[in-house]
C-alpha cells in the first residue's frame, strides 16, 4: 500500500499546501474538535495532525504537547496511507510506531485509534486520532463520533482554504484596482474600460461572495474608510445606506460582550501580528445575533506601513449551533446519566465497559476506576457474589447477552438485605444492536414502605371488617369520585374499580337493578334514602348492608356532593331468621299440641293459649285475654287450681286433674300441668291440659270389667271345686269299690293256681299268671291311687314332727329289702324338727327311699343319704343317692301323675308316687324337687316349714 500511495505522494503533498494550514497558528476551532474526540471516547490525548512530506505536523492536540512527529513514525501516516479507520492496539509492538514520540515518552501510547482527513477531491491529508495510555477499545458509536468530527476537521480545512483563495483573491483584485486606479489617473482614456472591466470583476466576486456565504471588506487606515461586499452587507442585514462606513461603526454591530475581544485582535494584527482570526457574535439591524468567523490582514505601503486592512467573514451561525447543540445534550447526557438516582452501565457487544455512572459504582460497592481493574467476566461473579442467589444471576446475564435485542427485568436480593430492580435493554445504532445499557436501582427503602403500607392496611382492613362501618361520598350526580378506604377494605375493590359507578358491580346480581333505579332517583330528586342490599365482601362472601345516603347542599339549595355509611347487618339479619324460624316453630308446635295451652302470668291472667282452649272452652280469643286459670273451672274446684298455680310458681311445678268447665256449663275432666318459665323476665306459667275424658271412661270401663271377671272367676272356682270334689270323690269311690273285686279276681286265681294247676295245660296256666300279676298291678295302682287321693281330702293336722325319728323308722321298714340289695345308708344325727303332718311326712319320706333302691345303679352298691339344710324359717330335708340319676329336662315332669322315665321291664311302679310326694308337700305349706344328671345319683329337696322354737315336740 506504501506504494501506491507513495505515487500520490506528490499530488497529495500539493493538495496539503492549497490549504496553507502547516505551521498555522493554533486555532480554536480546530482544538475544539480535537478536545470532542478526546471527551466522547473517554481517552486522554487526541490529536489533528497533517501529513507533511518529512514530518507529521500536529494542528490542535489534546493531552501531549508533542507538536511534529517524524514521518517515518508517525501514526498519521499510516492512517493517510490506509485511506481508512486504522486501530492500533500495541504501537510499543509495532516496528515503525515503537519509535513515535508518543509511545516513547509520555504518554506511552499503548493504543491509536483514528480517520485519515480525506478532502473532497479524495485525497487524504491527515488525520484525526485518540491515544491511550493503556488498551483500549472504541465502541461502534466512538468510531461514528470520531469520522464525523474528522468530517468536520475537513470541512474546516475546506473553509480555510476558500478563505485563504478568496483572501488571495480579493488581494490580488484590489491591488489590480489600485493599479487601475492610478492607470486611471494617468490614462483617462482608459478609464471607461477600466471602470467596465472593475464593475465586472466586482459583480464576479460578489457572485463568488455570495456562492460562498463569504464577505469581504476592506479598511482604509488612513481615511477610516470601510468598505463591505454585497455578501457582507447581507450578512449584516444592512443596507449599504445605513453603514456608516467606519471601523466603529462596524463594531457596533458587533455583540456588546464580544466588542473588546474582537477589537483586541484588529489591534494586535495591526501591530504585530499582520493578520488575525476571531469568531465574533454580531447584532444584526433586526435583532438577531449572527456568529461569524472573522479574518483580516494588514496591507502594507510601499513604505511597510499599515495602509490597509482586507478580511472576510463567514457566517458560522447555524454550524455552531449544531456544535451548541451536540455539546448541549452530550452534556446533558451525561449529567443526567450522574444525576440520575440508578446506577448505570453501558457495555458493547463484546461486554466491554463503554460508560458507566458513579451511582453504578457506588451501588455495587465497586471501587472508582473498577472499569479498569475488573476484567470482563470477573465482574459479573464480584458483583453475583453480593447476591441470595449468585448462580441465577450469572445465568441470567448470560442468557441476556445471547439474545442482544431483548429487554428485560428482574429483582435482586441482596445477601446484605438490600433488594434491586434491574433493567436491561439494547442500545441501537443505525437501527442495529450496539450495546447494552443496564440500570439497578436500590428499591429496598421502597419495598420496606410498600410492607408497612400493606400491613397498615391490612390493620385498617381488619378495623373496618370488625366495627361492619364503610363511609362514602359521591359528586352531586351520584358518582363516586373519591377514594373510600373503608369501602376497598370491606369490598377489596381498587380505587379505579370502584369510581363513576363501578361499585355497583359488587352488588347482588338480584338487588342490582333495585339498587341502581333507587340511586337514580335519589340523585334526581335530591331526596336521602336508607336501603338494604347485598354485596359481595373481599372474601366473596355476600352480606347484607344497609346505607343511608344524604345529600350535602350548597348554601342556595343545590346539592353540593351526597355523603353516606353502610352498615353490615348480616349478623343481625341472620339472627332474626333465627328468632322468627324459632316462633314459627314454636306457633307450629303449639298450635299442632293434641291438648290446650296456655301461659299464665303471677296473677293467673292468660297471656297466651293455643286454639284448642278456645275450641274446649268455648270462649272467644277476646274473652280468653281476661280470664284468670280458676275462671275455668266450677266453685268447687277453683280453690284446689289457685293453689297449684300457686305451687308452680313457688316451687318450679306442679299438675292437677280437674273438670274443665265450658261456657256452655259442660264439664270435661283435664290434666293440667303448669312449669316455671321466665318470658321477657317476667315469671310466667306454662303448661298444657289433656282432655282425659276418654281415659276415665276407660278406667271406669276397666274397673266394671274387672268386678265381673272377678265375679266370674269366683263362680267358675265354686264351680270347679265341685267339679274336683266330685271328681275326687268318684275316683276314690271307683277305686274304693273296685278293690273287692280285683281282690276277689285275685284271691280266685291265686286259689285256681294253688288247687287246680294240675288240670290246666302250660298255656292256660301261662294266661292265669298273667291275669294274677295284671290284677296285682291294678291293686297296686288302685292303692296308689287312693293314697293319692286320700292326700287331697284328708285334713292336716300340723304340729312338730321329727325327721330324726320319722327317717329311722323308715330306713327299720325297709331294712329286709336293704338287706337283699346290699345296700348301705346314713343320716345326719340332728335332721330337725318340722312342723307337719306325720301320716303326710312318712308317705312322702317313704315314697323317696324306696326310690332310691329301686333307680340304684346295678354294678354299684346303694348308698343313700340323709341331711339337712336350715332355712329362714323353714328346714329343706335332702334324700340323696348314687343311682340312675335323671336327666336335667325331666325334672318337673317326674313329679306329674302317670309319668314314668322306663318301661316296667326296667324297673316296677306305678308313676304315681312322686305326684303324691309333690302333693303332700304342698299340703305342708312346702315345696319339693330334684337335683341330678343322668348316671350321677339324684338329690331329693324337700323344704319344710321349720318349728318356731316354741313348737310342741311330737313324734
Ligand atoms: P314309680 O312308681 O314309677 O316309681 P314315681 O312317681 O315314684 O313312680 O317315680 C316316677 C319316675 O321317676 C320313676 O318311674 C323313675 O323313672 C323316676 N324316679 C323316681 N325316683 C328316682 C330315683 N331315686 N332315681 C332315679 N329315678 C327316679
């Protein structure tokens, strides 16, 4: 490239010298926008230089004082060459820039970044770069910045060299004057050409002026004589008749606070310097303030004395007030990003810091100059490290930076208790993402208050949840207006939702319509109202309110605004139901009671009945409402009633039978009760009557019935101890005479068997057997059966007995039999005495023993046994032995007439002797029965009455 440029070298080097700008003067113009570059991309040094054909020669620098470089070293030469933006990140590494003057001394450049200043014919002639002192990164809007104000370098450049040709110019035609002028003198003959000739040229450079915006004048020194350009004129906005044409006259259009500056630098040209160059604000005829950039130079005589002074002036105005207006808000942008209560933090696309604030700085904890000590990365984790939750937060940001066109927000918890909110969004340039701007801001005071406000109107919502009050107000046509904080506690709606007449959307769907009629009505007729309906509480709940609504007025009658309160009555509500639920039932129950009712107060004065006692009584509810208790009943009864109603009230109850007596004078019989009971505090009576009419008819019914089963049951006794008696006595009689006969039968057979056997045959011998032991057992049985007769018609004679005795003389009786058995007895030795019959007694001891042998186990000798028990006051006599025993289900049945367990061929009898025991007992006055199982012997009881000690001791 060193190459093909180097061809140019020559025309470049002689578009460099048309601008005549190399060891120039400095220029405020020109240092303005070196010291820009420096400030918009925050580094320290920042140069415009030319490219010479030897040397970089330094037009305006900021931060060095280095003013030539040596070409062979210089950065700008590699910027001309490049025809382009040119970064440089380490020059110390760079062969031809180690040696340039800026990376060797101060400030030790480790970083160039700069333009080459390419003119409008394209040739490059110098450039406009930023130095750092340490690495260093220009964001996409730096690099912007700096081609525009290296734009704006050329520009200037442009500007001087028109200045400098127009000046030139402007010389060169006025010394052509001047040397027509004198031509003129000398040769009048040529002074209508010349004249022509000078017109044209002066409408030329005033057409060239006027192209440029660029006028010029001209000071005569020795007359004081100013001449301006058309251009000027217009500039000034003066018409050539109203200049007065001095060098004071022009300084009167010249800003009062810029006249001495302006007149400072006209006098030192004038003296020393031959030339100057001021920017100077001027007045114009109408008002308005120009700025113009204004040059002059002295035109000596032939003598070297200032004869003359010839300048120009461009009208700058609407440039500077770009400049102004950069300056203005990159300012204001800054000062708004320090004054601003977030921290903040640009970054570029490659996370690199671009700007930040000292809020940012200081929020974070960061030291000052942290952009320089934290690398990329490590400031992320310093900061996540300040965090609950490091982890999330690292994520997050990475995920942010991968997608650069998002927005986004979150809250940070700080581990110190602080809490954040963060934001972060992509700045654009040019329509594309360039960066990122991230702001935090410390909310934790915030939050802290939004606690304590929720709290406080959560206690406040809870106030008016318990006291059920809302107070509200509305304008004049009904709608609410303002906030009602007892409302939005009670109802949860928000301010907004409850304005114009949102309110009503929390009203019972059912009394919504009802409520909002009646609230139109209020309003157009001014008139208060109180209203009951239901709206839904901030729990869902519905309740019930009541509101009452007044209009305020104005002092002439109008209605100012409508006041009002609502009142939760739901409770109130709800225990009315109860309380009319309750006397509904109570009404139902009374009046459904089969019987009257009634409450009597103290004075026995009815105070509130059911219809039956109307129905009864006959008399009307009216006359009921006067009647006392005893009006209800005859003389006779009225003393017993008072007293009972008395008692009630004495002791808490009480009740009576009594005849209620009607109006008609019909008596029915009552039962009455009567309760204490308080009633509204006041003691009162309560009862009820049934009528009993019925129960004494069945009573009496009952009564008569009874006497004639008595009497029936009486006769039909009569009737059968007839019966019995008959009975007995035709059983006794039967067996009585049938016994003479059996006995004849027998004695004949016996006799037939003794005497005749020898004439009958086996067989007929046989029968005659059979007929002797059959008549024997009809004996038997017809002696048993009178025994058991005789025991129901003898009379008893009851005196003392002893078993002692009574027993021996049994177990003597049947000592033979004892004897042929093998069997063994014993006997308590002191059986007692009982009062009883003894023919009775024997029978019945007689009858149990020779039980005992004949239901005795075969392969078990007898044994039985006699004792005793005593009682109260009767003995119980136990005939115990070790036979047969009897299973438990025959226990009662044994001791009934003809019942036998076995077959005769087991064992003999008649199934009459325990009915005779029983009945023998029974004549006694005593009981008997059986104690035994099957193969186990049995237990006989007998009890007895026992003798009284002064009994007689009989045999
Ligand atoms: P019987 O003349 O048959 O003995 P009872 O009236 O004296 O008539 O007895 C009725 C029945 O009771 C007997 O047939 C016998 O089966 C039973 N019985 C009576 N006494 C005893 C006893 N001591 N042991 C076992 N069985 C008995």
């Amino acid at each position: 490239m060193g190459e093909s440029v180097a061809n140019n070298e020559h025309e470049r080097l002689e578009s460099l010298s048309k601008y005549d700008i190399l060891d120039t003067p400095a220029d405020p113009a020109f240092d303005d926008l070196a010291s820009l570059a420096a400030q918009l991309c925050n580094v320290p040094v920042s140069l415009i230089s030319f490219l010479d054909r030897d040397r970089e020669w330094i037009k305006s620098e900021v931060g060095t004082s280095v003013r030539e470089i040596p070409r062979d070293h210089a950065f700008a030469k590699r910027a001309v060459y490049s025809n382009d933006f040119v970064v440089v990140s380490d020059p110390g590494a760079d062969e031809e820039l180690r040696d340039n003057p800026l990376v060797k001394d101060e400030p030790h450049a480790r970083f160039f970044a700069g333009w080459p200043l390419i003119n409008p014919q394209g040739v490059a002639v110098g450039a406009l770069y930023v130095v750092d002192d340490h690495m260093h990164h220009l964001t996409d809007q730096q690099t912007q910045i700096l081609r525009v104000l290296g734009h704006e370098a050329v520009m200037l450049l442009e500007l001087r060299r028109e200045l400098h040709e127009s000046r030139e110019r402007n010389a060169r035609l006025i010394a052509e004057l001047d040397e027509m002028r004198l031509k003129l003198q000398d040769q009048s003959t040529e002074h209508v050409r010349v004249e022509i000739a000078l017109k044209q040229r002066e409408r030329q450079l005033s057409d060239a002026q006027r192209i440029a915006h660029l006028g010029s004048w001209e000071w005569d020194l020795r007359t004081n004589s100013v001449t301006w350009s058309d251009e000027l004129f217009r500039i000034y906005g003066v018409k050539p008749n109203q200049f007065e044409a001095t060098y004071e006259a022009y300084l009167r259009y010249v800003h009062p606070e810029d006249r001495v500056k302006t007149n400072h630098a006209v006098e030192r040209a004038l003296v020393a310097r031959g030339s100057f160059n001021t920017e100077e604000r001027i007045v114009r005829a109408d008002g308005t303030v120009r700025v113009l950039l204004t040059c002059g130079e002295v035109i000596r005589n032939e003598k070297g004395e200032p004869a003359r002074m010839v300048g120009c002036c461009y009208d700058i105005t609407e440039r500077k007030q770009i400049e102004n207006e950069l300056h203005h808000s990159l300012s204001l942008l800054n000062g708004t990003i320090e004054a601003t209560a977030d921290g903040i933090l640009v970054v570029d696309m490659d996370q690199k810091i671009v700007q930040f604030n000292r809020k940012f700085a200081e929020l974070w904890h960061f030291p000052k100059q942290f952009a320089s000590i934290y690398e990329e990365g490590r400031l992320v984790n310093i900061a996540s490290d300040q965090l609950k939750d490091p982890v999330g937060f690292r994520q997050k940001v990475a995920s942010i930076y991968k997608s650069p066109e998002c927005d986004s927000f979150d809250v940070l918890e700080f581990k110190d208790g602080r809490t954040f909110e963060r934001y972060s969004c992509p700045q654009y340039l040019g329509g594309k993402p360039v960066g990122r701007v991230w702001s935090f801001r410390d909310v934790t005071e915030r939050e802290r208050a939004v606690q304590v406000m929720r709290l406080s109107e959560e206690r406040y919502r809870s106030l008016v949840l318990a006291s059920a009050q809302i107070v509200w107000s509305t304008d004049a046509a009904g709608q609410v207006m303002e906030d009602s904080p007892s409302w939005r506690a009670f109802t949860g709606q928000t301010v907004a939702e409850m304005k114009g007449r949102g309110w009503l959307s929390i009203v019972h769907p059912r009394d919504r319509a009802r409520i909002a009629e009646m609230w139109e009505h209020a309003t157009r007729t001014g008139s208060a109202y109180q209203v009951e309906f239901r709206i839904r509480r901030a729990d869902s709940e519905w309740r019930y309110v009541t509101t009452r609504g007044v209009p305020v007025r104005e002092k002439d009658g109008k209605i100012r605004e409508w006041v009002g309160y609502c009142v939760d009555i739901t409770d109130i509500k709800n225990a009315n139901d109860v309380i009319l639920k309750e006397r509904d039932f109570s009404n139902a129950l009374i009046s459904s009671l089969p019987g009257i009712f009634y409450v009597l107060d103290e004075t026995g004065l009815n105070m509130r009945w059911n219809e039956n006692l109307e129905k009864v009584s006959g008399y009307s509810s009216l006359e009921i409402s006067k009647m006392r208790g005893p009006d209800f009943v005859a003389d006779d009864e009225k003393q017993l009633l008072s007293e009972r109603i008395h008692k009630v009230f004495d002791t808490g109850e009480a009740d009576v039978e009594l005849q209620l007596l009607t109006k008609s004078g019909e008596r029915v019989p009552f039962y009455c009760t009567g309760r204490l009971v308080h009633l509204d505090g006041r003691a009162s009576l309560v009862g009820v009557g049934i009528d009993v009419s019925e129960l004494k008819r069945a009573e009496a019914e009952n009564k008569r019935l009874n006497a004639e089963l008595e009497h029936r049951v009486q006769e039909r006794t009569v009737q059968l101890n007839e019966a019995t008696k008959e009975m007995a006595t035709f059983t006794y009689t039967a067996s009585h005479d049938l016994r003479s006969p059996i006995r004849a039968i027998v004695g004949f057979a016996r006799a037939i068997r003794e005497d005749a056997a020898h004439l009958l045959d086996e067989e007929s011998r046989l029968y005659l057997d059979r007929i002797i032991h059959a008549s024997d057992r009809m004996m038997q049985l017809i002696d048993d059966l009178l025994k058991y007769c005789r025991v129901g018609q003898q009379a008893v004679h009851l005196r003392a007995v002893s078993i002692q005795k009574l027993i021996e003389e049994i177990f003597q009786e049947f000592e033979p039999r004892l004897k042929s058995v093998g069997g063994e007895v014993s006997m308590a030795s002191d059986l007692p005495r009982v009062l009883g019959d003894s023919t009775l007694l024997h029978q019945i001891f007689d009858n149990l023993i020779e039980n005992a042998i004949t239901y005795r186990k075969q392969q078990e000798p007898l044994r039985i046994d006699v004792n005793w028990r005593k009682g109260v006051d009767d003995v119980v006599i136990f005939v115990s032995d070790n036979g047969i025993g009897i299973a438990p289900h025959h226990h009662q049945r044994i001791f009934e007439v003809f019942q036998r367990l076995h077959g005769l061929d087991d064992f003999p009898g008649t199934g009459i002797g325990l009915a005779t025991v029983k009945r023998s007992v029974e004549k006694l006055g005593g009981e008997v029965w059986v104690e035994s199982e099957l193969g186990k012997g049995s237990v006989f009881c007998v009890r007895l009455k026992a003798v009284d000690n002064g009994g007689s001791n009989g045999s």
